[in-house]
C-alpha cells in the first residue's frame, strides 16, 4: 500500500486535507494523526474491521483495547452507559486533554475495538487538527499510539513515517507532540477509582475532582504478580532494541556508578549511551549522550524521553544507563515508562 503523507498547514487548505482523512476513515482505512500526547494511527471505532486494520497495522495483538477519540462532549453517551456524574466532571476539567476514562460499553462499541472487554477507553485530545480529523472522520476514532508493537510511541511525524510506512492508507504530518507522553488512563467503572496508566494529568490532579483515587500497584513495580488492570500495559512496551538500565539513589553516587558501569560495558567492546539531566551532562563520557532537560523541568524530560529512546536506535547503541527521577506528580508517569522501556533493570544504591 502507498501512504499518501499530507503537512498540516494551518492556513485554507487544512480543511481539506482533514476532510479527505476524514473520508479514509469512513471509509474503513486508517490515518496516523497528531495530537498533544503522541501521534495516534485511527481507524473508525465502531467498523470492526477498522480495529482489525490498527492491530495488524501495529503488529499488536487484538486482546489490546484502543482508546476512541472524541471532538464533543455529547459523543460520550452513544459510546458509554451508567455514566458517573464524576465522568461529567473530570470531562470540564480536563477535556479536551491528555485524560483517558474507562467507561461502561454502549451496544455501538463493537468488541473488536475495545479488546473483547464490555468497557470503552475515551478521550478528547487538545489538538485542533486532531479535533477537526474525528468530525470529518463521523466522530468516533479508534486510535492506539502510532508506533510498530514494543517501539517508543511516535512524538515526531518522522517516527510515524518509519513505522507505519506501507501499511496505513495516510499520516497527517505536524508538529512535534507538545506533552510526549500518552495520556492517564483513569478506570471509572467500580466503586473506587484507579489510575491504570499515569500521565501528564496526575493523581493530584484527579483527586481534587474525584476525591481518592488508587494507582494500580502494578504499574511501578516490575515483581508484582497480578496483572495490570490495562491490558496494554502487560506488553514490554517503550523498548530501545539497546540494554537500558536505570540507576537510582543520591546525585553523585548514581553518577558515579553510571561512569563506573559505562567503563565495563566500553571495555567489553560495546557501544554505550546514557540518559541524565543538563545538572549532570557534562560529567559523563559516553559514546551517546542525551541530556532530557533540567532534573526538575518535567514537562521537558517528558516531551524528549521518546525521541531519546528512538536515536539511541538509530545510534546502534548497546547498553544504555539512565539516570532516575522524582516518581511524584508528573515523575510517576516519566518513571513508569522508564522502568518499563528498561524491563524494570534497576541499580538500587
Ligand atoms: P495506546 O493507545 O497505545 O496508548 O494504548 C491504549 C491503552 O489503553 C492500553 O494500555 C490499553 O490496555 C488501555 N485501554 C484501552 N481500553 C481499555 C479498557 N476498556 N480498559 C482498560 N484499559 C484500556
Ligand atoms: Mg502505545
């Protein structure tokens, strides 16, 4: 298949560039679009041969629920039944936004999008062309991250174009994902809420709406032996093809042992990288080194964490030591897909 790669531009034209996907996807084809989170690969959420098309498109298995995207409010109530009054809430707060609430299915979900399970996934992004897409497109867009299976979710059009190439019908090129990482999920379908996947929306955030809300324990501990409750996040997701290990504990001694494991892995004839902080950059001596942003600057770590991930591919790197980071508000959800890019190796000091 040919895929067509179409520049958003935000002038006359964008209308009809967006009406054209909008047609691919009505059509049961499937368009990788932007967003503010990661660029996302649709496919029309109530056709289930559009779902079929992403998971194949992906190399994803099938029991993997989507997410569907949204562009209005009312859309909610043909996708979800028994909606809380919390659901209307979190919506006013954060909507359109980089927040994922896992609802009751209506009859017009088919399972096919939602992974066999009787709840659906929901989000409205903050994206103006992304908005614009799903309305063309009748919306409902069914949309996991636009990456091939196991690769860091695409933050850059490039990444899309590498992955998705041949098998999708469009890639809606734009800008740079602003936030860099995919949304929090939030389950609203028991009595107590549950964050199945953190996010730029924290638990904090939640809670002043909500009142308590859990985390799933599984998330940021790699021994635990129940399964997490979003099914996606089972999979070794996020993994550069190099050996990532993540050291934590005090400033100098972490920085010390990421020089002292650097000198083993070079003497050993591999070729090294090392994630860390504009506070520490200049200490190191690596044959690839990423600085993410300033230790505390979160929004940044968070916007340059995929990309970083993705060169360090295209660099051949073989084992890379990453520094570690605060796992409070926004940290959560940096550390969690850290941990999970590095099959939860850690060097405890
Ligand atoms: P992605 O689209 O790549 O961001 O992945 C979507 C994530 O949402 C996966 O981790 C899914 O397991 C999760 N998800 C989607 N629908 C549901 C659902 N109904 N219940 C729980 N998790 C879900
Ligand atoms: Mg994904």
């Amino acid at each position: 298949m040919k895929t067509k790669i179409v520049e958003i531009k935000h002038d006359g034209e964008q209308n009809l560039v967006l009406k054209e996907a909008g047609e691919i996807i009505k059509a049961g084809g499937l368009v990788a679009f932007p967003t503010e989170t990661v660029y996302g690969l649709g496919g029309d959420a109530l056709n289930p041969e559009s779902a079929c098309k992403i998971y194949a498109a992906k190399g994803r298995p099938s029991d993997n629920p989507l997410i569907v995207h949204i562009s209005d409010l009312g859309q909610l109530n043909e996708l979800a039944e028994d909606i809380p009054e919390e659901a209307w809430r979190l919506a006013e707060a954060f909507w359109p936004g980089p927040l994922t609430m896992v609802l009751q299915k209506s009859e017009r979900v088919p399972k096919e999008t939602t992974g066999g399970l009787d709840t659906v996934a929901v989000r409205m992004p903050d994206h103006p062309a992304a908005l614009e897409f799903i309305r063309q497109a009748g919306g409902f867009v069914a949309a996991p991250s636009a990456n091939l299976s196991g690769r860091p979710s695409p933050t850059s059009f490039k990444y899309v174009i590498e992955d998705m190439s041949g098998r999708i019908e469009m890639i809606l090129a734009g800008e740079d994902s602003r936030i860099g990482l995919e949304s929090t999920i939030v389950d609203l379908t028991s009595d107590t809420y549950v964050i199945l996947r953190p996010g730029y929306i924290t638990r904090d955030m939640l809670e002043k709406v909500l009142g308590r809300v859990e985390t799933d324990p599984t998330l940021m501990d790699g021994s635990c032996t129940t399964a997490p409750r979003a099914p996606g996040m089972r999979y070794r997701h996020y993994a550069p093809k190099g050996e990532l290990t993540l050291v934590k504990g005090e400033e100098g001694a972490v920085a010390r042992r990421i020089a002292e494991e650097i000198r083993k892995a070079k003497a050993a004839g591999k070729k090294t990288g090392i994630i860390c902080t504009k506070e520490s950059f200049s200490h190191y001596q690596a044959d690839s080194i990423k600085c993410l942003g300033g230790r505390r600057d979160e929004e940044a770590i968070a916007h340059h964490l995929y990309r970083i991930l993705r060169e360090f591919d295209e660099e051949g790197v073989e084992i890379i030591l990453s520094e570690s980071f605060s796992e409070y508000g926004m940290g959560q959800a940096i550390m969690n897909r850290l941990l999970k890019a590095a099959g939860y190796r850690v060097i405890q000091l």
